[in-house]
C-alpha cells in the first residue's frame, strides 16, 4: 500500500520528480490489491475535499430551501422550517417560465457561440507561425485575465448610447442610422451585448484547451493521411475530430454550467432591464432572495436551478452512466 | 501537408486573420488601459477618442499608492498559487484513474463532479461561512485557499481526466512494451503530452482565484488580510468611482495572470515537444 | 448607576459562560477582537474623515481606561453580504453604520438593539427627522442617525451671468425660465447643456412627487400600499419631462446619475446645471479645479414661488447589533459621537448635514452645503420597510416609469399607473 502512494505522490507535481518507478516491478505478486486500491488511493483527495466544500455546504442548501431564514433566523441561529413555501413562492411568480426560457436560450446561445469561436480559433492557431500566434495567444489572456469589473465597464464604455466608441466609429464609416443608438433599449439587446462580452471571456479557455488537444496529436497521423489523399475536411473528420471530440463535449458540458450561473455581467448592465426584459435566473435569485435577505428562497432558486439543468443535461449523463467506454 | 515556412498566400491570409482575432481580444484591455491613462474629464468624450489625445500617469500613481496595494498583492498571490497547486495535484490524482483506470464507484464520482459544477457557488456563501465560523477559521488565510481549492478542484479533476483520455492508451502500451512499466509510461508519455492542458487548467484555476470577491469580503474582516479585488473594489466609494484609478489598477491586477501564464506556458509546452518525439 | 449595569452584564455573561451553553466560538475567533475591553466600530468608507475618527477614539479610550476602539473601515461594495454574515457570527462588531434606506431590513428582524429608551441620552430631541424615521420600525427606535446629505441644484454663476439670469430660480416656472435663457445664451455649441438631467433620478424625481402632495407609499398600519397611481405622481413625471424636453439634455434616458458619472460630465465644463450632492460637486472641482470659483448651488425650486421642494435625504445612521457583548461600551460610544463637538466637526470637517444636532451654522457659508443644509431640515427617506430595499435595489420601477414616459413609450398616466402596479406586488409580496 505504501508502494502504491508512493507512484502516485510525483504524478501530481509536474514536470516530476526523478523517475522512482523502476524498482517497482518487483511488487508483481501483490498486484491484484495495489491495482484495487490504487484508483481509490488517487481519488482520496479529490472525493474527500468536494464532499467536504462543496457537498456540505450544498446539502444545507437543501436544507435552507425548506425553511424560512431571512436576516432574523439567520442571525439568531433558528430554525422554521416552512415545507415548500420557497419553492411556491419562487414558481408563483408568472414571470419565472419565462424567464427560465430566456436563461436557456441565452446560455445556448452562448455555448454554440463560445464553442465554435474556440474551435476555428484553436485551429488557426495551429496553422500560424510561431509570432502571431504568440501574439494571439497572449491578447486571449489577456482577454481572459481581465477583472469582470473592469470588463463590465469598458464593454458599458464601448456600447454606450452617446459616448460609445463603437456607435462613433459605425457613424464614422458610414453608418449613420447608428447616431445615438441605444442597444439597451430592448432586452434581447442588451442580452446580446452582454453575450458578446460572455463570449469574449470564455473563448480563450476553450480555445486553448482544445489547442492542447490538438497539439497532442501525433504528426504522423497527419502525414499518413495526407498520404492518403484525404482533403482537409475529411482529415479534420478523420485525425482531428476522435481527439477533440471528448475536449468539445467536456467544454460544452462545462460552459453550459457556467453560462448557466452567470450573475456578475447580466447585472452589471441593466440589473436585468429595461423592464426585467433581460432577467435570467440568478438574478431573480438575487431579486427575489438576496435583495431582502430571504436566503430561503434564494436557495430554493439555486436548488430549481440545479433541476433546470439536470433537465438539460439528462441526456448527457445517461449516456455516461450507461456506456462502458466512458468518453464523453 | 504542413505549409512550409515560406510566406504562402495562405500563410498571408492565416496570419492576417490570426491578427484580426488578437485585435478583437485585445481591443477591451486597450480600452482599459488607455482609459486608465485619460484625465478624468476626459473619459466620457463625444469626440473620436479611439486614441486618448492627452496623457496622465496619474491614475497608475494614485492606484499604486493607495493603501494596501503591497499587501493585498501578496495575499492575493498566495492564496492563488497555493490553491492552484492543491488543486492541479488533488486533480491529477484523480483524473489519471478516472481517464485510465476501471474500478467500482468511478461512475458515482463522475456524477458528484459533475453535480458539484451545477450548484450557483454564491449560494454557498452562506453555508461556507458558517462552516469556516465554527471550524474558527474566519479571517485566517486557509479560509480563502479551502475556499478557491473547493472551487477550482471539480473543474480541474473534470478537464484533466479529459486531456488525459483524450492522450492514446495506445502511446502508454508502447512504451511498456519497450520496458516501461505502467507509472513509467505515463510519466514519460502521458505527462509530457499533458503539458498544454496543465496549462488551459491551472491558468483557469488562477483566473477563477485570482478574480474571487465575494469570499474574499466576507471571510476577512482584518484589511490586512484583503485580496486584490477587494482592493479594487476601493476605488468605489460612497463619493462615486474612480474610474480612471479602477482602469488603472486592473491593468495592474492584469498583469501577473499574464505572467502566470507565460511562466507555466515556457515550462510545460516545452515537454509537449519533447513527448511527442518519443510518442 | 452606569457600573451598576455594567455588573449585571458582566454577571449575565458569567452564567452563560459557566453554564455552557452557545457563546462557544467567541474566544478569539476573530483574531485579536475577543478581548473582552474592545470595542468593535464599523464605519463605512468616505463617512467620516480620518482625523475625526482618531480623535473621537482617543477620546472615547480616555474615558474608557483599558478599552481599545478597534476601528474598521468598511467598503461599499458588497457590504450587504458582509453586514448580514458578521451579524451571524459569533462575534459581531459593536457599532455599525447602516446607510438610511438599508436600515429597515435590520431593524424589523430584531438583528439590532432597541435605542427607544437610550434616545434621550443620544441628543434625541436634536435628531434630523428624516433620518430619525429611517430608523425607525414598530414604533422603536433602533438606530441613531448619524449624518446626511441631499441634492442641491449646482449651477455655474459664470453662465448665468452671461445668459442674464440675475437671481437664482425660486421657483419650478422660474428654473425652466432660467434653463430657456442660459439655453439660448449658448446656442452656438453643440455640446453645451444648460442642465444635464438623466432620464432615471429617481430621486430629483422624488422630490416633485413630495413637492407635488405626494406619496410613494401609504402606511396602513404595519403594512405599506404604493401610492405612485395620483394625480400628483403623474404631474410630478409630467414636470420631470418638461425639465428634460426644456434643457435638451442629451444625458441616456435610461440611465441614471451614476452612469456616466454626472461629476465627470459637468467636469467638461459645458454643463451649466446639475442636480446633485455636495460631494459630486466636490468631484467635478477635483477633475476640473477651474470650477472651484464659478459654481454654487440653489435649492431645488418648489412650484410654489418662494418654497423650496422637499429633498430625499441620503445618508447614515448609526445601530448597535443585538448580539454585541459590549453593549454598554457601544451605547457610550454612541453618546460621545452624538455630542455637540463631534456633530459640528461633521459639518465642518465632513461638509455634511450631523444626525443629532440642528445647528448648521458650520454649514451656512458654503456656497454648495449652506442651501443643502437648509434643505435637509425638509429631507424625507423612502418608505421604512423592510420590503423597500429590494425594490431599490434591483429593478426600481420608478425608474422604468421614467424611462418609458421620457422616451414616449407610454404617457405618463399610464407609466405611474405601471409602476404603482410593480411596486405593489414587491411590497405586499
């Protein structure tokens, strides 16, 4: 067993310690145990830490949905539990059908968009010289690395109705119906610009992480198909596609996640506005729940929340529990 | 099939729109960088102010002089890079048997990844206070690092079991036939290959870290103890914002994640290369 | 009398303590804040000057031997998550500082300690009535105000000079006048605005509404019904617009003072009038220090020649968190900074309205804070319930009324009627 955490410890510290492994192999006979423990051994952590963190807290969450806890409960430490009360509140309001609609079609708006930026991105930068791409590479970090504060704000700066670089410059080559245009106005605009900014903050991720797939790819297997004649449609279906396809559908599980939750920037433009036209879910959790300090409530958003994307993403999860080839 | 180093037409073209898409990413941090470098009566402008027309080293003085700069930089970098690594090693040890190994339970843990994800992290604010509170940890660094460990870790497990699967068995199996044992194969196959995704994960790990507010707030009452983005938040008064100091103390807050990344990106696509040799 | 109590607490915390029972956590949870002998202040960031706090807090240490103030300045940003999670910790601060809207939702869950009994201590016959009801749920008193400020009209005397408006508007119909001539005066520049007005103060908003005879809400009981569907809410938009129509204001109609800073617009020096507050005034001096000269402030007119209009009071009051342990050591901090001599120095050092003192003379000088401080005698808050602060918070309606009946999107009648309609589903909800 010590032998066992022993192989694992320098895994985890890239680049890795002087190679210990040879002596190894005399451990033979006792394999069957190591090798049914081993996975157990890597996953300690990992499954200790979220249940921990993350499982906990989540599990009170649960339990916060269930009662009543504004600022006075929460204070003095009581607990009303008030059955499904929260949870008639939160679906009572005639607005939240809609405005869960909105909040998937926004993130699936998102995602396609997110996805596909990154994908054709990773592959220029697989066909640029080592400049450029460097170039590009650290303008995306940029991108990414830029305080969401800050990212709000210049993205308000740029559209702005009056002041905006943006109408300025649409006026300035000739498009004039865009004096004083207000893409605030309505709240599939806002949601757009506020999508623009989304997009431009998350492309760099994927984009990079499929670039590391496909950095993977052995060259010889470009070359053996370009030895075969293929196109370079049928090479990308061919070579490019079996590596990437996991990364994509990991990217695009993880993004639907976060496009999801996004508060922070859907706030910052027009607190959900003009006329809640672009409230998604976590901000009628804060509306509804954090605004008045009604944490109940707003847990019991974060629970629907959950469900809502359960929902959506059953399909995918069965195919994970089913398959034995775990590869999605 | 690749294009040799010749300037092709195509490269012409490829680098051109290489350029076009680095602006695109660029052109908001410019935004903020030149805004940072307006005079304040000049930030809102009816005129064409694509470049500021004058000058002010102002802001950067006043963010660098405002207190708790020095502290919170330290803070910040701390609490980042110690839940980076906790998370990248908790994260690689999972992800190597999740990718390679098959074993009773490694569904179920898929699953609790997953959901993990799923929960609005805010929500837990509450939770995680109390938790902290009684295990009288509040304003005490550990807080913050569990914290950004809890919240970067089931993304980091998640991604890296990805790129690991997404490496050739194939690649491992060849090399222990060449006398490898499994350990062996992996370090020397799979690691090396797994360099740029060590690199998307643990620069996405930071950013997520590096850019944490809300827990940061609340979990320190002692301002000795405040994080870079608390500090920004400063330059929001009661009195209005300071927006040219905000512009210029993001550009600053900016700069280490791309330093990060530099550092990280030198070191490990430089085994990719080396890996892909001997794959 | 005062150790007399002071011993009852301390005999009170003993049994807790002996007997076991909650309290766990309170030892040196906090760091270095368990002593027993310090006293916790929360004060939020731009309120009170440095120099004012250190001296109040050597003053308070003195008459507090072995008591140590341990002072800690908050920020704006995020401060509801931090009030509401220190506030369930075992171990909260002494004093905090509520600002006056946010109050309500404190106070009616009984988080904070009743001050009814303790006001006659606290100057309560001095208290500025505006903040004095923000702090104010059930007929109790749980929090002492502690400073305001409200909006002034800021004009440039230079401009009006120029354009010939020789006194200053004392009424609505006088403004527009003023606004017309100083309009014309500058009909050359294309940038110029005579008043720059965005389309969402609500607050100027406010103002005609009260000045109007006019409620937001009505109170029956504990229990508050919008009020915004009335005659008098509906002229007051009709007013609003005449303003905006008048002046030509190019500020978004959908926005509001916030975005852009107003300061930063006035700051260009092409705006001759701006509704604000003495420190957005300070402000645009700092970008624009040519400002300093030319610039006073009028009081915004009433439509009554001669009045001036009721003003939303903005601005602070001071509470003791019911689970503090030291609350007598809080309530004698709250007496010290309610006296005379520190009251003055927040007009004099603060430039803003004292909470429990009516004397502002410290104030009448300034071009700016004199017509401010009169005015504040006059301020009213928004409507104490708990159920306001989210309506502020988020999507305000009154906002989207605005919006819409500057834009034409809807009359005003049906904008108030809207807006009536949204503000009473958040408040019976």
């Amino acid at each position: 067993m010590t032998s066992t955490i022993d192989t694992a410890v320098p895994a985890g510290n890239p680049p890795p310690a002087p190679p210990r492994a040879d002596g190894r192999r005399t451990g033979g006979r006792r394999r069957p145990l190591g090798q049914v423990l081993t996975p157990y051994l890597l996953l300690a952590p990992a499954v200790v830490a979220v249940l921990a963190l993350v499982g906990w807290p989540a599990v009170l969450v649960v339990l916060t949905s269930l009662r009543k806890m504004d600022l006075g409960e929460l204070v003095r430490g009581q607990v009303v539990w008030t059955g499904f009360d929260n949870y008639a509140t939160v679906l009572g309001d005639p607005e939240f059908w809609k405005i869960t609609l909105r909040t998937v079609l926004f993130t699936a708006a998102c995602v396609l968009t997110t996805l596909l930026g990154g994908l054709l991105i990773s592959l220029l930068m697989r066909q640029l010289g080592r400049v450029v791409r460097t170039a590009l590479q650290i303008c995306m970090v940029l991108a990414w690395a830029m305080p969401i504060l800050s990212a709000t704000t210049v993205f308000q700066w740029v559209f702005d109705q009056h002041y905006g670089i943006l109408n300025k410059t649409l006026v300035l080559v000739g498009l004039s119906t865009f004096e004083g245009h207000n893409w605030f106005a309505s709240g599939a605009s806002t949601l757009f610009v506020i999508g623009v900014l989304v997009c431009w903050q998350a492309i760099p991720f994927v984009a990079f992480s499929l670039y590391a797939g496909l950095i993977g790819i052995p060259r010889e297997l470009y070359e053996a198909a370009g030895m075969d004649g293929a196109n370079p449609w049928q090479t990308f279906r061919s070579v490019t596609w079996p590596t990437l396809r996991p990364i994509v559908m990991m990217m695009t599980f993880l993004q639907l996640l976060w496009d999801f939750k996004i508060f922070a920037q859907v706030w910052a433009f027009r607190q959900g506005g003009p006329n809640g036209e672009s409230t998604t879910l976590p901000v009628l959790q804060y509306l509804k729940g954090i605004a008045g300090s009604h944490f109940g409530v707003a847990a019991a958003v974060s629970v629907l929340m959950v469900v809502v994307l359960l929902v959506l993403t059953v399909q995918y999860l069965r195919m994970l529990v089913r398959s034995q080839e775990v590869d999605l | 099939m690749r294009a040799d180093r010749a300037m092709t037409p195509r490269r012409v073209v490829l680098s051109a729109v290489g350029l076009v898409a680095a602006a695109f990413f660029a052109f908001p941090v410019y935004w903020m960088v030149s805004s940072a470098l307006k005079p304040t009566n000049q930030m809102q402008s009816t005129g064409f102010d694509l470049v500021p027309t004058s000058l002010t080293g102002q802001h950067f003085l006043s963010a660098v002089d405002k207190p708790g700069f020095g502290d919170a930089l330290v803070n910040s970098l701390v609490v980042t890079l110690v839940a980076v690594l906790f998370s990248l090693v908790a994260g690689l040890l999972a992800a190597i048997p999740l990718a390679r190994l098959r074993f009773r339970g490694r569904k179920g843990f898929l699953l609790l990844v997953l959901v993990a994800q799923m929960a609005p992290f805010e929500a837990l604010l509450i939770p995680m206070y109390l938790m902290m509170r009684d295990a009288d940890l509040l304003d005490k660094m550990p807080a913050l690092v569990l914290v950004y460990f809890a919240a970067t870790l089931p993304f980091t497990a998640w991604t890296l079991r990805g790129f690991v699967q997404g490496i050739p068995a194939e690649l491992e199996e060849a090399a222990m036939v060449d006398g490898c044992n499994r350990w062996g194969a992996f370090r020397r196959v799979t690691l090396p290959l797994l360099g740029p995704g060590l690199v998307a994960t643990s620069v996405f790990g930071f950013i997520t870290a590096w850019n944490e507010f809300l827990f940061a707030l609340v979990l320190f009452q002692d301002q000795s103890k405040r994080t870079l983005p608390v500090w920004l938040s400063t330059f929001q008064t009661a009195f209005g914002t300071d927006w040219g100091g905000t512009m210029a103390a993001s550009t600053l807050f900016t700069l280490p994640v791309v330093v990060f990344f530099l550092i990280v990106q030198r070191n490990m696509v430089a085994g990719v290369t080396a890996g892909a040799v001997k794959g | 009398m005062k150790r007399w109590k002071r011993l009852a607490v301390g005999a009170a915390a003993l049994a807790v303590a002996t007997s076991g029972c909650g309290m766990g956590g309170s030892s040196g949870s906090g760091g270095d804040q368990g002593g027993d002998k310090t006293l916790t202040v929360w004060l939020m960031d731009g309120s009170a000057p440095k120099g004012f706090t250190d001296e109040l807090h050597k003053e308070f240490e003195g008459q507090h031997p072995g008591v140590k103030v341990k002072y800690e300045v908050q920020l704006w940003k995020g401060i509801q998550d931090k009030l509401v999670t220190a506030l369930a910790s075992n171990n909260p601060p002494d004093v905090i500082e509520l600002g006056n809207t946010q109050t309500a939702r404190f106070s009616a869950e009984n988080t904070l300690t009743d001050l009814t009994g303790s006001a006659k201590d606290l100057a309560g016959d001095q208290w500025l009535s505006g903040l004095k009801e923000s702090a104010t749920w059930d007929g109790k008193q749980y929090a002492m105000p502690f400073y305001a400020a409200n909006r002034t009209v800021i004009y440039r005397k230079d401009l009006f000079e120029k354009a010939g408006v020789t006194k200053t508007p004392t009424s609505r119909e006088e403004w527009l006048d003023a606004i017309r001539k100083v309009k014309a005066a500058n009909a050359g520049d294309p940038e110029f605005e005579a008043l720059y007005l965005p389309g969402q103060s609500w607050y100027v908003w406010l103002s005609f509404l009260w000045d109007e005879g006019g409620e937001v809400t009505r109170q029956d009981g504990k229990n508050f019904k919008a009020a915004v569907d009335s005659p008098e809410a509906k002229a007051a938009v009709e007013y609003y617009k005449q303003l905006v129509d008048t002046a030509g204001t190019k500020a978004a109609k959908d926005q509001d003072e916030a975005t852009p800073q107003q300061y930063e617009v006035f700051a260009k020096g092409k705006t001759a009038m701006m509704v604000a507050l003495p420190w957005e005034h300070a402000n645009a001096v700092k970008a624009n220090p040519q400002l300093k000269e030319v610039t006073a402030a009028f009081p915004i007119p009433s439509k009554e020649a001669g009045r001036t209009a009721p003003v939303f009071l903005g601005g602070s009051n001071v509470a003791i968190p019911a689970g503090s342990k030291r609350q007598d050591l809080a309530k004698d901090y709250l007496k010290l900074l309610s006296s005379v001599k520190y009251q003055n120095k927040i007009a004099k050092d603060g430039g803003a309205v004292p909470g429990t003192s009516k004397d502002v003379s410290a104030l009448a000088s300034d071009p700016v804070a004199g017509p401010m401080a009169l005015a504040a005698q006059h301020g009213r808050v928004t409507p104490t319930t708990p159920k306001w602060g989210p309506v502020e918070a988020g999507q305000n309606p009154l906002k989207d009324m605005l919006t819409a009946a500057l834009t034409g999107q809807k009359t005003p009648a049906d904008a108030v009627r809207d807006a009536n309609a949204k503000i009473g589903q958040a408040l019976g909800g």
